[in-house]
C-alpha cells in the first residue's frame, strides 16, 4: 500500500474552499469521474488549490482517491456539514486522517510520535518523525515538506476546526500534547467502530486490539481500555452493538443487519440507525 507523505502540498485547512469542491462535486454526484479543469472551472480555484483540496479531502474520507467524487461519507457530510464545523463530522474526519495508514504524517503523528513520548514542541515533533523516516526519503523532502505536513496538522488542530475536538493541544511553553477523547458522539463512534470492523475483515473485536492496534479507534482518539469498556456498555445499551464479557470476553460484536454509513446518516438525522434488510460485513464499504 503506497503512503501519500504530501496530503497538504503546503496548504492549510481551509474548510471555506473545501466546502466549494464538496458542493460542486454533490451537483455532480451521478459522474463517474470529474476532471481537475472542471473543478477549476467551477470554483475559480488554481490547479494547485485543487490538487491540495481533493488531496485533503481524499485523506478525511469524503473524496475518492482518482476519481474526484464524493465519497458515500462526503456525500452525506455535504448534505448536513459543508464546513465541517460540527463535532460529529470532526469525529469522522480524525479517525478517517489520523486513522489513515497511507496518510503518512497524520497518521505517524498520533499513531505513533505522540503516542511515545510526552509533549513535544513543533520542532521536537518535526525531528521525531525525520528520525522515523530519515532513511526512507531524500533530505529534500524532509527538509522542506515534512514542516509543511506537520505545519498543516498543527493549524489544523490548534487554528481551524480540529481544535474543536481538544485531542491535540498546546502548553503555555508552546508543547503540544493528546489529551484523551471520552466523549464522542454515539452514534458516530458506533459508525467507526463498524467501519473499522469493515476494513479489518472482522465482526468481533477484542477491547484490548482497539486500544493497542495503530490506526484503531482507541489509538486515534487515546483512549483507554477503561473508557472504551464504558462506551461499548453505553452503545450495547442502546442495541448497537454487542459487548460481551462473560467466560472471560472482552470484546466487541458487531451485529447483523447494520451498516457503518446508516449510523452515521442516522447521527445527522437525530434518529435511530436502521437496519438493512439485506445484511453484509462488507457492504457500504465505497470511499
């Protein structure tokens, strides 16, 4: 699986354009494939924008890699959060970004460099991942845009929308630091933990994988064992899930009949999540 190292290409999260992108590609849902020019075309934006656009699109999920349409997540955000202002698109969008094996600085950030050492100041933050990547890439490119990646990252959570969320936050000295994430949205959460499953080819998962596995649910938002048993409780309380602990379980079983998009459609909709009639591990799986 090929690693994207530029997801920004030295741009920022600007949702404002974002939105513009999102909302031409929904008037053009039924395409198969929507061309650069065009989105230049519609927008006003320079061809660099654009490619910087449906990159960080792609990376949160709401775009397809290639193709340039919107994802089935995209299509529904767009319908209900077009600046990605809410806190259950914030949701979707981290686990998707920082989530993301082929998102290489976001994904090793929270996967890995601030999962290992305590706060770090940009800098630190910067070298700590030149040392995990020096021997994979020229000196160019980490010289000039690994600070681009981590600069779009920072921004993102400490400027933009991400800072919403408060998972990744700066000390008076300048440090930044995760802090541990207890509270998402049920039903958004229950639609990662389903679209997890969908992407690991598994119908149970066991409590200690979701907070051990890079890329997991528990990794991304840091949290631990113990808070993940009390929201498996909580959403096995709601019939969304089954959480199993007898003869010795702990784990997670994700139930027939409901899919990773119908939860999060139903979060946007402020309804329960439905069950379809024609059930499958796999299906709903488009990005």
């Amino acid at each position: 699986m090929r690693r994207k190292f530029q997801v920004s290409n030295g741009y920022l999260l600007e949702t404002e354009q974002l939105a513009q992108v999102l909302t031409l590609l929904a008037e053009r849902r039924d395409a198969a494939k929507v061309s650069r020019h065009d989105l230049m075309e519609g927008t006003g934006l320079s061809n660099r924008q654009i490619e910087s656009l449906v990159s960080i699109g792609s990376a949160m999920g709401l775009v397809k890699r290639g193709a340039q349409v919107l994802t089935d997540a995209g299509w529904t955000v767009m319908m209900h959060d077009t600046f990605l202002e809410q806190k259950g698109t914030l949701e979707w969008c981290h686990y998707m970004g920082a989530g993301g094996f082929t998102n290489l600085i976001w994904y090793e950030t929270f996967n890995s460099i601030f999962r290992n050492s305590g706060p770090l100041s940009k800098d630190g933050w910067t070298n700590s991942l030149r040392e995990l990547l020096q021997n994979q890439y020229t000196e160019k490119t980490l010289k000039k845009h690994l600070r681009e990646e981590v600069k779009f990252i920072s921004d993102a959570y400490s400027v933009r929308n991400f800072r919403r969320l408060s998972i990744l936050s700066q000390s008076s000295d300048e440090k930044f630091f995760v802090r541990r994430y207890a509270r998402p949205e049920p039903l958004v959460f229950c639609s990662i933990l389903y679209h997890f499953a969908v992407i690991s080819g598994r119908n149970v998962l066991q409590i200690r994988d979701l907070v051990d596995t890079p890329g997991a649910p528990g990794v991304v938002f840091y949290i631990d064992e113990a808070i993940m048993c009390r929201l498996a409780e909580e959403l096995h309380g709601s019939g969304w899930i089954r959480y199993e602990t007898t003869h010795n379980l702990n784990q997670i079983r994700i139930k027939d009949g409901y899919q990773w998009l119908e939860f999060l459609t139903a979060h946007y909709e402020g309804r329960e999540p439905r069950v379809d009639s024609s059930p499958g591990l796999l299906r709903g799986m488009s990005e």
